[in-house]
C-alpha cells in the first residue's frame, strides 16, 4: 500500500473543466450570433415596404439600368424624346424598310 495522500487541486481542476468545454462555449456563441442577426434582419426587413408613391416607383424602377438595351421602356435616364425621334427618323432614312418585317426590326434597331 502507498502512503501517498491524495490532495485535490480544485483550481486546477477548474481549468481543465474550462478548457474541455471551451469549444462548446464558442459553438453556441456563435449560434447565438447568428440567431440574434437573423432576428435582426428580420425586423428591419419588416419596416422596409418599398416605394409608395408613383414617383419613388418610378425612380426606382431605374435602380438597376446600366445601358438600357434590354430594356421595356424606350427611353432611359438622361434622354429625350426629342433625341429618341431624330435617331429613329435616320435609322428609317439609312434601311428605308419595305415590309412590315423591315420596319418592325428598324424600330427594334432604333
């Protein structure tokens, strides 16, 4: 038999019982991160209604145009209906379209 006595190092102790749980400590604080800004953006998504009037829906209709050529509406941002009309009247000048084919694919073109 030892005639050792057993002394116990509660601080010790301690440390180690911090240190094994450490990693399960950080994984939940971070799902609380993340659970706490995802409830977040989902109250400031909530106040966000968009544009109400005809105005603010028309501007930001524009938010997203670069250059206009797929777009619905004819004229973009910083042009005239005018400037629209002179170039329309020289692409029909320059192809003299014939057929309703040739005429549709000139204005396309315009």
């Amino acid at each position: 038999m030892s005639t050792e006595q057993f002394v116990f190092d509660r601080e010790a102790f301690l440390k180690k019982c911090v240190a094994d749980r450490a990693d399960q400590f950080a994984a939940e604080a971070v799902e609380d991160a993340a659970f706490a800004k995802m409830m977040a953006n989902r109250r400031n998504a909530a106040k966000s209604t968009g544009p109400r009037t005809p105005e603010g829906k028309a501007a930001s209709s524009q938010n997203r145009l670069a250059h206009g050529l797929c777009s619905s509406a004819l004229l973009v941002r910083g042009e005239s209906q005018e400037q629209f009309d002179a170039l329309r009247a020289e692409v029909i000048a320059a192809y003299q379209p014939a057929t309703a084919e040739e005429r549709m694919l000139t204005d396309h073109f315009a």
